[in-house]
C-alpha cells in the first residue's frame, strides 16, 4: 500500500501541468515543493476529486498569494479559471469572525477552527451569486467545495487584468461605475462588500469588475452601514489622489438608500 507521502507527490503531480515555454509558470518541482509546504493532504485530494469530477482539468502557477491563500491559474478545456485556494490554517481567520458572526445566512457556525474556512469559502461563493443575479459585476463563481473556491478567470494566458491600483490610469468613468456597482449590490443584492478597495477591483477597458467577496455581508448585519461607509471613503479617497472629482459620502449613501 502507497504511503501518505508517496500518494501527495503523485496528486501534486497529476494535478499540474507545467507548460516549460511560458515565463509565467514555474518548474513542475518546484511548483510540487511550494504545494507541499503550504496545502495540506486534505486540501490536495479535495483538488485531485475536483480535477477527476472535471471541474477542472489542471492547474498552472500562482497568480495571486495573500494572507488567506492563493489563487492558481486553472484549465478547462480551453476554458480558463481562477482556482482559490484557502489556506487551511485558522490563525488568519480569527479578525475575520465579525463577517460571518452576525449575518443572518451564516447563523450557528462555529467561529474558529476549519469548519469556519469552509464556511468562508461557501460565503464568498454564495456572495458572488447574490451580486452576480442582482446585475453586478463580478467573476462568475462556477462551484465551491471544502477551501477551493472556482471561478472565471479574468485576463488572459494566465496573466490577470490589472487592478485600479495597477491601471497607468483611472478616469471619472471608472470612479462612476465602481459606485454603481456599490449601489446595486447594497439596493438589489443586498449586500456590502465590506472590504472595497483599488487592490480588489478589475480595471477592464471603460468598465470595472469588484472581487474578493468573502467579506460581504448582508445588508441587514449590524455593521452593514459602517462597512458601506468604510468601501465608500476607501474608493473615494483612491480617486482622489488620482485626481478625479469624487461624490460626497452622504450622495453615495442616498443613491444606496442607506441614507
């Protein structure tokens, strides 16, 4: 019989493809050897079901790492995907208990331990569906499952497409449709994003595309309004170092109606 260990290299194997002639992607070991160091065994069978089940077909290199994971460049057929996976270490997730601990959709859920990162990722996956269905635009989330979050990538070739902090540029246009999309998903998904700012918002030609979900809440959690505030200062004050004229806070709240 296989051991643990022997059964992690070969997953880990399996589930990356490594394309040599592309600057973007790492070696095969050394991809194995970070993969290793970071997911556990758990998280890499969730992956290797995932891949069997074809959810997806492979995965290529990190594009993003953060304090909560790492999202990995993904192949479905000629489909491209964002594959986020959370680390399955609690300790980064303990501040951000007051998201999930007064919504109303997240009621009963013990706030430490794994079952908590698991929650997590049902809620981003959940939010984005909310604003998704409600007009809003965001990355297709295509299915959720243990720490492993899927959803449409978006860029091309592996490379994501910049940020508003990473545009050369920004314009009143994209100020305009950011808080509109502030507004809709307060007024029809009922949501707040709670966690808004120019490193989580896509930048793609004339128009703009919020991410990172996984903080939202529900309009009705007892902090929704200061949240809001908070996404609505962040924004504003970005646009204003860019040198574009911003509305007033109380204009914004107005337009949610959360004035």
């Amino acid at each position: 019989m296989e051991s643990e260990e022997r059964i992690e290299k070969k997953v880990s194997r399996d589930l990356f493809k490594m394309e040599r002639e592309s600057r973007y992607l790492r070696k095969r070991s050394e991809e194995t050897e970070t993969l290793e160091e970071v997911f556990d065994r758990s998280t890499l069978m969730t992956l290797y079901s995932m891949m069997n089940r074809g959810v997806f077909g492979y995965l290529n290199g990190v594009v993003k790492a953060g304090k909560e994971g790492r999202v990995y460049w993904g192949v479905r057929g000629k489909e491209d995907l964002a594959v986020k996976i959370f680390y399955t270490s609690t300790a980064s997730f303990k501040k951000r208990s007051v998201y999930i601990a007064a919504d109303p959709r997240f009621s009963g859920i013990e706030k430490f331990g794994r079952q908590m990162i698991y929650e997590w990722v049902k809620k981003e996956f959940r939010n984005l569906r909310q604003a998704e269905d409600a007009g809003v635009n965001v990355p297709h989330p295509f299915h959720a499952e243990r720490n492993v979050l899927v959803m449409k990538f978006i860029g091309k070739g592996g490379v994501p497409a910049p940020t508003l902090a990473e545009a050369p540029a920004v314009t009143a246009g994209d100020y305009a449709s950011v808080v509109r999309s502030i507004v809709r998903l307060f007024r029809e998904a009922r949501l707040v994003h709670g966690d808004l700012s120019e490193f989580n918002v896509f930048k793609l030609g004339s128009k703009t595309m919020l991410f990172d979900f996984a903080s939202a809440v529900d309009r009705s959690h007892p902090m929704a309004r200061d949240f809001l505030l908070r996404d609505i200062r962040t924004v504003g004050r970005f646009f204003e170092k860019r040198g574009v004229r911003t509305l007033g806070e109380d204009e914004v709240l107005r337009r949610a109606g959360a004035d």
